[in-house]
C-alpha cells in the first residue's frame, strides 16, 4: 500500500514523500490460483542455521509482502502467487519453486461452457 507523507523539516517546510507498507497479498487470496510454489529449506538457509534474523533477503523483495522475518522467514501461501522472486533473489539457494501440482493440494477449476 502506498501512501504519501509530509514530514514536517527542521526549516519549518514540508517535503512530500511516499510510503510503502507490506499488506497482505496485493493480487487478493491467490493460493488456489498458483501454479508454481515456493519451498524454503530450512537446512540450507544461513537465517535458520544461525538460528538468528540473518539475511531476510526474501522478505525484503517478495512484491506481496507474504514472507514474514524469521528464523527461517515464513512464507504465507494463502496470499503467495508464485512469481519465483524469493527464489530468484536468495543468495543461498534456500528456495525452489516447485510445480504446485505435487503438492496435491491444486484445486483448478475446469470451466464446462
Ligand atoms: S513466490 Fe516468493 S516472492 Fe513471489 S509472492 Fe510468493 S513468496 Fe513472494
Ligand atoms: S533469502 Fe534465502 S537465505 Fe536469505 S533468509 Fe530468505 S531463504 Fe534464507
């Protein structure tokens, strides 16, 4: 969600500037459309291993903010489209996208005309 502000400076004149803030999944409840899903391993991200907020590369990037910071990050797939950004952007390898087919939870609808 983006929003504009007008924080006040020292000289008494405002600046505007805009905001972003996470919101749940900007494209609504996609996890019954989503073809691709991602899988974090826990084993081989460094944030998990470390057991502390290391990285986090993944939530800054995800364009829905549907990965929460954490130990490992938690991705919430009830919003998550599965554009593969996540995957793409961590440096670990920590993400695959799987097809969401395997995980026996597809539900597409056949459209009978
Ligand atoms: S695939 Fe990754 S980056 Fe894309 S919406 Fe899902 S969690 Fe976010
Ligand atoms: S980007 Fe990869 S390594 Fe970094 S916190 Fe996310 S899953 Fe872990």
């Amino acid at each position: 969600m983006a929003e504009s502000a007008t924080p006040e400076r020292p000289d008494g004149r405002f600046i505007e500037i805009s905001q972003s803030r996470p919101a749940k999944g900007e494209a609504g409840r996609t996890g019954d459309w989503r073809s691709r899903r991602p899988v974090l391993d826990a084993g081989t991200c460094p944030a998990a291993k470390q057991g502390r907020e290391t990285c986090q590369i993944c939530w800054v990037y995800c364009p829905d903010a549907t990965i929460a910071r954490g130990v490992p990050p938690v991705i919430d797939l009830e919003y998550c489209k599965g554009c593969g950004i996540c995957a793409e952007v961590c440096p670990t390898g920590a993400i695959a996208m799987t097809p969401e087919a395997e995980h026996g939870v597809c539900d597409f609808k056949v459209r009978s005309e």
